[in-house]
C-alpha cells in the first residue's frame, strides 16, 4: 500500500489507524517513501519475524532490549512527521531480560526474567489488557512527562518473581502520574505504584475499577505538587496476601474554594485486606512558602467505602485548614469491624482542623474506649456508638434482665479530651442499642437509632441544654409511663413509642424554652399509650414549637400536642405547630385529639402570613372521633390555617367533634380555612355561628351563596341591606344586589358579581382578604368604603361612588388591574369625592399598590395613593416590586393626584419605592405629586421592558417626581439595551429629582455602552435636580429636550462625586438650557461623552474642592454652539 496526501495545505493532518495494527514491516516500506504532511499511525504490531527484524529481538534465551524513539521524525526526504502511538498484540516469551523504551502496549504478553518498560523522553507510557510476567526478577514500569499522564495501566496482569514498582510523573498539567485500572498484581515480594502530578484533580495517583494485589507488602503513593488530589481510589481494591498501605500527599497552594483539596481520597470503595494490615495515610501540606489558604482541605477522606483487614492504621495531616480526617458512611468488616484494632491520629495537624469519624452500625463502645484512651490532637465527632450485650454490661451500667437500668452519658465525659491530647471527642449519639428489662430505664444524654428499649417504665432526658434524637427506635413500657424530655429540641424519626398501661409525655424546651428553631420534630412514628400521648415543644423565638412530619399514628390513647414559640424582631416562618403535610391518625376507640399551638411576641410587631399559632395546611389529614384544634397568635400573625382532609367523624354535622379556636390572639390576627375541609362541615360552622374568638377566613367560595340569595330575597323590601357574618369571611360569585338605600357586608368577598346601592357601599373583611375580580360596585349618591387587612384584589372591575371612595389593606397589598388599555381598563371614579388606596404589603412578598390597566377619576377631589412593602422584584424574571407599581396604562385624572411608594428592602436592580413594571404609558391630568422612596435602596425604578414608558402630565400648574434613596433613580439594563423614559408636560411646571446617599440622585443604567435616560417634550417646563452625598447628582446617558417649548434646567448637586457627568456612550440633545452642577470635593460638570449636542446652554460649574468647575473633554460625534461657560475651583 502507499499513502499521499501531496497537494495539501501545510496544516493538513493525516490519520492511519488500522484495526489489529499496521503491520511493522508495511509501516518501515510506507515510512521510507516519506509523507507530505503530519500523519498519526495508531498502533503498529509485529510478527516474530518482523520482531527479530526490526525490534531487535533475538530469540527466547537472549536479552531483549529495544528504543521505540528512532521511528519519529520526517522521511523519504519530505515534510511530513510521523508519530506512532504505541504496539498492539507483541508476544515475546525469553529466559532473558525485557528491556523497552517508548513502547506502549496493547493486547500484548511479554515473559522474561526481569521486565522494564519505560517511557520515551517526555513521553507517557500505556498499557492496555497487556500481561506482564518476570519469570525471576522484578517487573519495573516508569514513565516521565511535562503535561498530561505519565503512566497509564488498564486491564491485564502483572506477575513478579521479586517485586513489582511502577512510577509515574507529570511535573506540570492537571494529569496524573500513575493511573491503574482494573488490575491483577502479584508478586513474591512486594508491590510499589507511586504517582507523581502537578495541578491533579483525578489524583496523582489514580486507583479504579476493580483491581487485585498479592505481595509480601502493597505501597501505594500519590503526591499532588499544587493543589487537588493526592491519591484517589474508587472501585474495589482487593489484597489476597500481605500488608496494604495507602498514602496521598496534597501541596496545598491557594485556598480550597471549592472544598475538594485531598490528600488521600476514598470515594465508594471496596477494599478488602484479607489476610493483613492496612494503613491509610492522607497529608494536605503548605506549598513552599504559600502559608495558610483557607477552604474545607481534608487529609484523609473516605466516604461510601467498606474497609476490611486484620488491624487498620489511619491517620490524616492538615497543616491549614478544613479536617484532618474525614469517614463518612463507611462500612467495617473483618478484624476491624464497629473500629476494633484501629487506630486513629491527626498529629501535626492545624490547631483548628477537626475530623470526622462515621461508621455504618455505629463504632463499638469497647473499640472506642481503646481509641479514646490514646488521644487525639484535634476535635473529632463521631457519629454513633454501638453496643453489645457485653458492652452494655461492662461500659454502660447495664446489669440484667431484671434490674433497673440506669445511665447518664454524661458521666462518661465522652465529651472531652483523653491520653495528654488536646483534641475533644464529641458523640452524637447510640445506634442498635437493645434493652430489655422487667425494671425501669432511665437514660440521660443518650439519643438512639435503630435501637429497641423495653422496661416496666422508660425514661430518656437530654444532657444540660443539648437536644435528644431517635430515629426508627422502639420503646415499649410495660407497666409504667414513657417520657421524653430536654431543654434543647427532641426529634423523633421513624420507630414507635407505646405503654400498655400509663403514658407517653415528650417535652422539648424544657421550662426555659432553650430549643430554638424546631423545639420538638416528630416524623413518621407510631405512638401507643393507655392513659395518653402528649407531645410538648417550647421554642425559645423565633421558632416553631412542634414539628410534625408524615404518618403520625396513635393506635391507643389520646394524643395530645402543645407547641409555643415567642416572636421577636418581626420574625417570619414562626409557628407553635407546623403540621402542614403531617398524617396524623388518632385511631383509638373514641379517641380524642388535642392540638395547642401559640406564638407569643410584641402586638406592635409588624402582620406576617408566616407567623401561625398552628398551622395544617398543605395536604395534612386528620383522623380522630374527636379533636379540639387551638391556633393562637398575639404577635400579629395567623391563629390557625386549616387545609386539612378531615375524616368522617371530626367533619359530621350532627356534633360538634371538631372544635376549632383563636381565643386569646389579638386583634389583627385572623384564622383561614382551605379548600380541603368539607364543605358541609364549613356550612355547619357557620349555621351554628360557631365562635372561634377571631375573624375566618374560608377559600372556598358560594358554599353559603343559598342561604345568602335567600337572605336578599327576604328583604328585598327593605331600603337598605346589611349582613354581618360575624367572625366568618366568605367569598360568593355572581351576586347581584341593587338598593335605594345603603348596602354593607362584613366578612364577604364578591366575584363576578353587581353591587348597586343608591346610598353607601360598604365591605368591610376587618383582617382578611378582600376579592373582587370582575365584580362592579357602585354608590349612587354616597361613598364606597373597602376595607380588607390582607390584601384587596380586583381584576377586571370598576367601582364607583358620589363621594368618596377609600380602599384599604392594612396588611397585604391592594391590586387594581385590567384586561387591556382599551375596553378593559378597571375604572375607580368619584363624581364629587376623593379617592384614597392603601396597601402595606409588608412581608406580603408583593407590591403595595400596584396598578395595571387602570384609570382613577376624582374630577373635583383629590387621589391619594400610598404603598408599602419590603418585597424584592426579581430581576432575572423581569418583573420589579415596588411601594407602587405601574404598569401597562394607567390615568390619574383629580385636581390633586398624591402617589406614595415605600420599600424597605435591600438594594436591589428590580425593587423599589416607586417602581414602573414594562413599557406603558401614565397619564397625571392636575396638580401631581409623586414620591418613590427606598429605604436600602432604589427610591424610582423604571423597570421597562423594550424601549420606553412615558408619563404625561396635564391640566396642572405643577407636578413632582421625585425618588431618594442608595440611589435616587435608577434604570436598569433590562435586557441590555438603551432604553428612555418619555415626559411629556403639555402645561405648568415638572420638578423632576432623585436623592441618593451612596449612588447617583437621577441616574441611567451602569452600562457604559447603553445610552439610557430621559426625553422630554410639550409646552411647560421641566426642572431637573439631583443630589447625592457619594455619587454623581445627575448622571445620564441620554438627555433630549428638543421637543420642550417651556424652559429647562438641570441640576446635580454631590458632597463627593461629580455634580452632572456626561460619559461614555451618551446621546444628549439639549437647547436653551441651565445646566448647573456643584460638587463640594470633585468635579461640578464633566462632559466627556459621545453623540453630544448642547445649543445655546449655560454650564455653571462649582468645585469645593480640587476638581473643575467645568470638564470639558471632546468626544466623536461632539458639537457644542452658543454655550456660556462659568467655572468655579476651589483649587483655581
């Protein structure tokens, strides 16, 4: 065969990969007529003739010893390199030494007296199930490269008459210097692999698959020169004969940010030392001169892995930071199993490096006292202990089946340091802990797992303030009561609790209430008790006092559960029970549930929805003949939340099986009902005209809507209508009612529906929700007064009154939207009064006041809008949260328009004070005043989608817009691209201002290429005027006033920034203006920007400090005609 590639480009490549290889001879025959470009050969073989021929191979009593590195390099006179990657299926069998260089192997067997391959210069070496066998001598591997992986061995044997050594180094790159792979060694003497890498991320040394070692000893050794992996293993690593040792060395050069710096790391890894020895050894050392780094380093890493051998050495060094050793989920077998004949050591480590000592089953009482006792040098937490009989009987003070078992864990002092060392042991707990005795057991400090305790009485406390734990444990009192108790939290996971004949207390908290978070969590676990189950929680605040997850089944007795909390500083996510989701059967014969659930605190604190004395929502389920539900909140939240599937004795009609109360909560606290409860239990409530002790809000809706139709039809007589449903709020669709006189309901929301009153209008849902989508309401010759504490929502409806109409949601946020900007707008309209819209949406995760599609008309009154809320927008989803939000097309049409907006959130690009949502156009028709202000941060957020929103302002003498915050007013790269806010002012006078403390007073976006800002046109006059303490006062990007007929200033005032900056990528179009900017330490005016016009403009610029008056810097694209200059310098 011949091959050509003459013709080509110079960076042309070829490529020649022949299965079962390109035969030796052939490839010499190609090679002499040379190549015109480079050509990669992948892999060549060779018969025995083509061996003795070309690869100097003698025959089978001689040396063999050949150099791979003569069949590089162009030939037959032309340009073309060639390279070959390595041998395939050479079989040579001598009584002689092998002695290769630069051959790497596949499907290959070589048979010797002693056998060396080593790597070519700068070269890796690969072999690949390939069998290795030194008949008498030792098998020696080795291989050196700059970049990538030295020594690569996958598949295949090795087989020694002395010793087997392999080596493998990568000075620089991310490889490794040895990478083994699903090998059998064996050796009469011992084995050695050592890796060596730079940058290693897959180990130095890399152990995979499935791999078999038999020598007198196993070394192995990875050393990582900068960072990562030492030594990794994986797979299964079995030794048949002799000792293993494992050692993995990491210079740790800069800080562990990802927490994945190891010495030696173990992940999901057989390894069995059948008949000896092992010993781990992971050190994570300082990089010459680089000193301490930071992050989570680990010397010794294992996780997921079972561990087998006679007797076991570990030991992990951390000289900066992070564990010395870590065993996490790690199984242990053979000699060592539960952690006998092991021993443990971080010496030399970092003073504040801990480890981590996690065996499956828990490690034996008896092997930790042996490990104990010698020491260690850092702080270790060990997982579980584990005891048997005999432990029981010799550590743990258990005497017999007979006697009382009595133990407090922390007599013991297993907390504490040991053998002169200074690091402390600390024990989570006891796992397979089985107990049984005719006596009483009282244990202290001792939290279980998988454990089984039977006593005439059973008694568990928590240690001091440290909280108790059992998970999928048994205990049984035959005779006596079970009692739980701990002044810090309990949890209770899987397992069953049960007495024959007393009961079953758990109380978490204890009387000073030091639990904190979840006080008491109980999941998943079955309880039985003659005389009763109480589950009792004390969160000391901000808490929850209960926690009750999954199947909770009470087979005999009564279950009774207490949770309290106290909330301070208007914490959120606070609840005395959260049972939300929990399965909770009570299924004894007349059994009775009790559930208590309160939250404490400051009645001034501000209203949350997360604030719940008990709460089961979510999909809970209630099972009992009986229960009393108790909800009670005096810190201004939720009594109880009721979205729970009741079975069909707590839902009959017929008793009262189910009593529900938020007696004692104060008075801004309301309870909800959900969708899930029964409707015909709900209906029964409200028949009774049951008393909770606080307003009720029910979901679902027209459940009452027969009786309430009955009700209008019964006075339809009557001039005015009023219907109170006491502590109840309920929500009807498709109610329609028109009456001369007045017309008020307490606690109803309307759908859909037409309420029509020739006098006042009232609702009135006190704490609650109020809904009104699509609804019309109307007061023909009086007020509409709406009122509901938890946020009013009407979509798609108008409302109308003669005089005045007020909206107001003291704790929720108030929403008035439309179809569309036509037809569908949502009209608020007032013939003679005012109109007045609140919404405090504080912790609501919403908007105050949010506007979209809307028009409001008090064409002889005043609109006053006002918002609060602490929401974030979400910049990513494009949609921002403000005080007051507009969006879509909104018109303000009175002789004294008053917008409002608050935020007190952090900064954030999508949250503020007075925020505009997408493009839009807003219309203020007489005298306007609008304020957006951000507490921590942005006071104005125009927040536009593609282009641009503009404001129209009219039939006024003056109008203010104004925003003050981190940053005054902001605009941000929403979709990164240019974007301006339109102003039209058709008469009067537009002050147009920003504030910022730490940002710009009126700002575009902070990109450099964007030219963002603000156009203005129409027949009045527009001031504008920004100030900052840091900032720039003025700072926009786009400024264009052509369209303008009325006069034009603008004004930036900073205490340290620049007055007015004009930079970057700007497009400024002004005429016939003042500009004046003032800085008290920099600049007053820098122009610097690009695409600029100024015609006919005064700059007045004043410096306090060393920075100009006036900066003015030509840019492309740069005009300025008929401009009046004054500058001002402090520093002349």
């Amino acid at each position: 065969m011949t091959f050509s590639s003459q013709g080509s480009d110079v960076n042309v490549t070829n490529t020649l990969n022949v299965n079962g290889g390109l035969g030796y001879g052939a490839f010499e025959a190609i090679r002499g007529a040379g190549i015109d470009n480079n050509t990669s050969v992948g892999v060549l073989t060779a018969s025995q003739a083509d061996m003795q021929k070309y690869l100097n191979f003698s025959g089978a009593t001689s040396d063999w010893v050949f150099d791979v590195g003569s069949l590089g390099g162009a030939t037959g006179g032309k340009a073309g390199v060639w390279s070959v990657a390595g041998f395939t299926g050479i079989n040579a069998t001598t009584t002689g030494n092998i002695s290769l260089t630069g051959m790497s192997l596949t499907d290959s067997n070589l048979t010797g007296s002693s056998v060396t391959l080593q790597g070519g210069d700068n070269a890796s070496l690969t072999l690949q199930n390939t069998t290795l066998n030194a008949t008498s001598g030792n098998v020696s591997l080795s291989a050196n490269v700059a970049d990538g992986n030295a020594l690569v061995v996958t598949g295949g044997s090795i087989t020694a008459g002395q010793d087997i050594t392999l080596n493998g180094t990568a000075t620089g790159g991310s490889g490794t210097g040895v990478s083994l792979t699903g090998m059998n060694m064996t050796a009469t003497g011992n084995i050695s692999v050592s890796g060596k890498g730079f940058d290693s991320g897959s180990g130095a040394l890399s152990v995979t698959g499935n791999n078999n070692f038999s020598a007198q000893n196993t070394v192995l050794s990875g050393e990582a020169g900068r960072n990562n992996v030492g030594t990794l293993l994986n797979g299964s690593l079995n030794v048949t004969r002799g000792n293993l040792s494992v050692t993995g060395t990491m210079n740790k050069y800069s800080a562990d940010v990802h927490n994945e710096f190891r010495g030696l790391k173990m992940n999901g890894l057989a390894l069995d030392v059948s008949d000896g020895n092992l010993t781990l050894t992971g050190n994570a050392v300082e990089y010459p001169d680089a000193g301490p780094q930071g992050g989570g380093t680990v010397g010794l890493e294992l996780s997921g892995s079972c561990l087998k051998a006679n007797h076991a050495d570990l030991s992990g060094l951390n000289v900066d930071s992070g564990s010395g050793f870590t065993l996490n989920n790690v199984t242990l077998s053979g000699g060592i199993v539960q952690g006998n004949n092991m021993t443990f050591s971080s010496q030399g480590s970092d003073v504040n490096v801990t480890n981590t000592l996690n065996v499956n089953g828990g490690l034996g009482y008896g092997a930790f006292e042996a490990i104990r006792g010698a020491g260690i040098d850092n702080n270790t937490s060990v997982g579980a202990l584990t005891a048997s009989q005999d432990d029981m009987h010799k550590y743990l003070n258990f005497s017999d089946a007979t006697s009382d078992w009595v133990f407090d864990v922390g007599s013991q002092n297993l907390n504490s340091s040991t053998g002169n060392k200074a690091g402390v042991w600390s024990v989570a707990g006891f796992t397979g802990i089985n107990a049984t005795t005719t006596g009483n057991i009282s244990l202290t400090g001792m939290s279980l797992t998988d454990s089984n305790l039977t006593g005439s009485s059973v008694t568990l406390q928590g240690e001091d303030n440290a909280s108790l734990t059992l998970q999928n444990t048994t205990l049984n009192a035959t005779s006596g009561n079970v009692s739980l108790s701990a002044n810090g939290s309990i949890s209770l996971s899987a397992g069953s609790v049960q007495t024959l004949q007393g009961s079953v207390n758990v109380l978490a908290g204890g009387v000073n209430g030091t639990g904190g978070g979840n006080a008491l969590t109980v999941s998943n676990v079955s309880f039985s008790s003659q005389n009763g189950t109480t589950l009792s929680g004390l969160s000391a605040q901000n808490g929850t006092g209960v926690k009750l997850n999954g199947a909770i089944h009470v087979t005999l007795g009564n279950l009774a559960v207490n949770g309290s909390t106290t909330r301070v500083d208007n914490g959120i996510e606070v609840r005395g029970i959260d049972a939300r989701g929990a399965n909770i059967n009570v299924s004894g014969t007349n059994a009775v549930l009790n559930m208590t659930g309160a939250v404490k605190g400051d009645t001034g604190a501000t209203l949350s929805p997360s604030v719940v004395g008990l709460d089961l929502g979510g999909n809970s389920v209630l099972n009992a003949t009986s229960a009393n539900l108790t909800g009670v909140s005096t810190a201004k939240g939720e009594g109880f939340i009721l979205n729970t599937s009741l079975s069909g004795s707590l839902k009959d009609t017929n008793g009262n099986n189910l009593i529900l109360s938020s007696q004692g909560s104060d008075d801004a606290v309301h309870n909800y009902i959900g969708n899930r409860v029964d409707d015909g239990f709900v209906k029964h409530l409200i028949d009774a005209n049951m008393s909770v002790g606080s307003k009720t809000e029910v979901q679902k809706a027209d459940i009452y809507k027969t009786e309430l139709n009955k009700f209008i039809s019964d006075n339809q007589n009557q001039n005015d209508l009023t219907k109170d449903f006491g502590e109840w709020i309920l929500s009807f669709t498709g109610i329609n009612v028109s009456k001369a006189g007045n017309i008020s309901f307490t606690g109803a929301s309307f759908s859909n529906s037409k309420l029509t009153a020739g006098g006042n209008l009232t609702l009135d849902n006190g704490p609650g929700n109020l809904s009104l989508g699509g609804s019309n309401l109307t007061a023909m010759n009086g007020y509409v007064n709406l009122t509901g504490g938890s946020g009013i929502n009407m979509a798609n409806g108008n409302i109308s009154a003669n005089t005045d109409i007020t909206i107001n949601a003291s704790n929720g946020g108030v929403t008035i939207s439309g179809k569309n900007n036509s037809s569908g707008m949502a009209c608020v309209t007032s013939s003679s009064g005012n109109i007045s819209i609140y919404g405090n949406a504080t912790e609501r995760a919403q908007s105050g006041v949010s506007l979209t599609n809307a028009h409001l008309s008090a064409e002889k009154g005043s609109i006053n809008v006002k918002g609060d809320t602490d929401a974030a927008g979400d910049p990513y989803k494009y949609t921002a949260k403000g005080g007051v939000s507009l969006s879509g097309t909104v018109n303000f049409s009175s002789t004294s328009n008053t917008v409002y907006g608050h935020n007190s959130h952090s900064l954030n690009a999508a949250t503020g004070g007075f925020v505009v949502n997408n493009d839009g156009a807003y219309t203020f028709s007489g005298n306007t005043s609008i304020n957006g202000v951000g507490e921590q941060g942005y006071g104005v957020v125009f927040y536009v989608t593609s282009s641009t929103a503009t404001f129209n302002f009219k039939s006024g003498e003056y109008y203010s817009f104004d925003g003050s915050g981190v940053v005054g007013t902001y605009m941000p790269p929403y979709a990164y691209g240019a974007k301006q806010i339109k102003f039209n002012v058709e008469e009067g006078t537009l002050n147009f201002s920003g504030k910022g403390t730490n940002g710009s007073g009126i700002s575009g976006n902070d990109y450099s290429t964007f030219n963002s800002g603000y156009l203005f046109s129409g027949n009045g006059n527009v001031n504008i005027k920004g100030s900052s303490e840091s900032g720039a006062g003025v700072d926009s990007r786009y400024l264009n006033n052509t369209g303008l007929n009325g006069c034009f200033t603008v004004t930036g005032e900073s205490q340290s920034g620049t007055g007015v900056v004009i930079v970057y990528n700007t497009d400024w179009n002004v005429q016939n203006a003042t500009i004046t900017g003032t800085s008290a330490t920099g600049t007053g005016i820098n122009i610097s920007g690009n695409k600029l016009h100024i015609t006919n403009v005064t700059l007045n610029g004043t410096s306090g400090g060393s920075g100009s008056g006036v900066q003015l810097t030509g840019g492309t694209n740069y005009s300025i005609d008929g401009v009046t200059i004054n500058g001002q310098s402090q520093a002349g």
